[in-house]
C-alpha cells in the first residue's frame, strides 16, 4: 500500500517534469519476471517507477541503506539491499522470495550506473543466476537516455527471454556468461530500435 501511495503521489509531478513514452508494455509477463534496465542515473529508479505501474522490487546497493530513514524508506518501497562486492546469499534468497511469489524483480545489471562513452557497461551475472533458480523470464528494457527536466524520453520494453533451456542445469559460468550476451545483445537490439 505504501508503494502505490507513494507512486500515484509522485506520478504526476515527475512525468509533468520528465515525459516518458512507454514502449512494448504487453511483453511484462502478468507472473513474475525479472526486469533488466540499462543504468543513466539514480533517477532511473522513478522513471521505471512512474512508468509501469506493476508493483517492482528493485535490488540496490546497500550503501544507500546506511542511513536510518533511508533504509526504511528504501524496505517500505520494497528495495533489496546487496553487497555487489560480495556474494550476497541474503539478497539472493529475497530476490527469489519475490519471484516465487509471482512478483516483479528489477535489476540493473550493468551494477552502477554507466557515466561513459560506452552504450553498456559490461552486464553482471547476477539476473541470469536469479533467473535460473527461479525459473522466471528474464524481460530486457532500454532507457534511451539520462532524464532531463522537460526533455521527452522513451522506455522500451523487450520480449521476454525463457529460461526454460536452462532448467536443471548446473549453473556454471559458462552458462551464465551465454545468458549474459543473450541479455546484452537483446538490450542493444532495443537500443537500435530507438535510433532507427
């Protein structure tokens, strides 16, 4: 309840300020998936937020969590805390909670925003692993461009990719690397949609 008075709250402000176009809003599974987004800036997290309405839980990096209020801001509006220098059995074990409760999961998986010249950072293997445990759909986004007061953006939303291929096997880097550049290659596909 918090989540969705704090969205209807925020919605109008911000997208008066930040116009978004939603594209390929049916390929969101109506069961749980895991949403993959290309990183500007922190303000990408109400983009998604006042852009699909779905509930999200996002995972974020535990820093942000060492403030008091914060950390209890960032839990009610169902944020996952993960130390990205570490493996995180904890984040782990409640990004899969939420999965098996047919929720939606969103990650960045680059695992910081991107202030270079590139298009992608290098993606982290992080969703792919989630995704194979859980068995949920990994569904690729591309965020065209850093949000600017007043300046029109778009959000385009992939179709979703199975992970059905993978079911039962032993989850070894090799897998998750070819996860991984499936993941990259079906993000920079979006992109070059947007600039045809």
């Amino acid at each position: 309840m918090f989540y969705k008075i704090i969205q209807i709250i925020v919605w109008p402000f911000y997208r008066l300020f930040h116009p978004i176009k939603l594209i390929g809003k049916k390929n969101i599974p109506k069961g749980k998936a895991i949403l993959v987004c290309n990183h500007h800036s922190n303000s990408d997290v109400v983009v998604l937020g006042t852009t699909i309405f779905r509930k999200q839980h996002f995972l974020a990096k535990k820093e942000l969590f060492s403030k008091k209020f914060n950390s209890w801001f960032l839990r009610k509006m169902s944020a996952i805390p993960i130390d990205r220098n570490a493996v995180d059995l904890k984040a782990i074990k409640a990004c899969l909670k939420v999965l098996k409760e047919d929720k939606l999961l969103t990650i960045f998986p680059e695992g910081t925003r991107n202030q270079t010249e590139e298009a992608l950072l290098e993606i982290k293997n992080g969703a792919g692993m989630i995704a194979v445990k859980s068995g949920a759909p990994i569904v690729p986004m591309w965020l065209e461009k850093r949000p600017r007061a007043f300046k029109k953006n778009r959000l385009i939303v992939g179709e979703p990719i199975s992970m059905e291929a993978y079911a039962g096997q032993k989850l070894s880097n090799e897998l998750l690397d070819e996860i991984g550049k499936k993941l990259t290659d079906a993000m920079l596909s979006l992109k070059d949609s947007l600039e045809k």
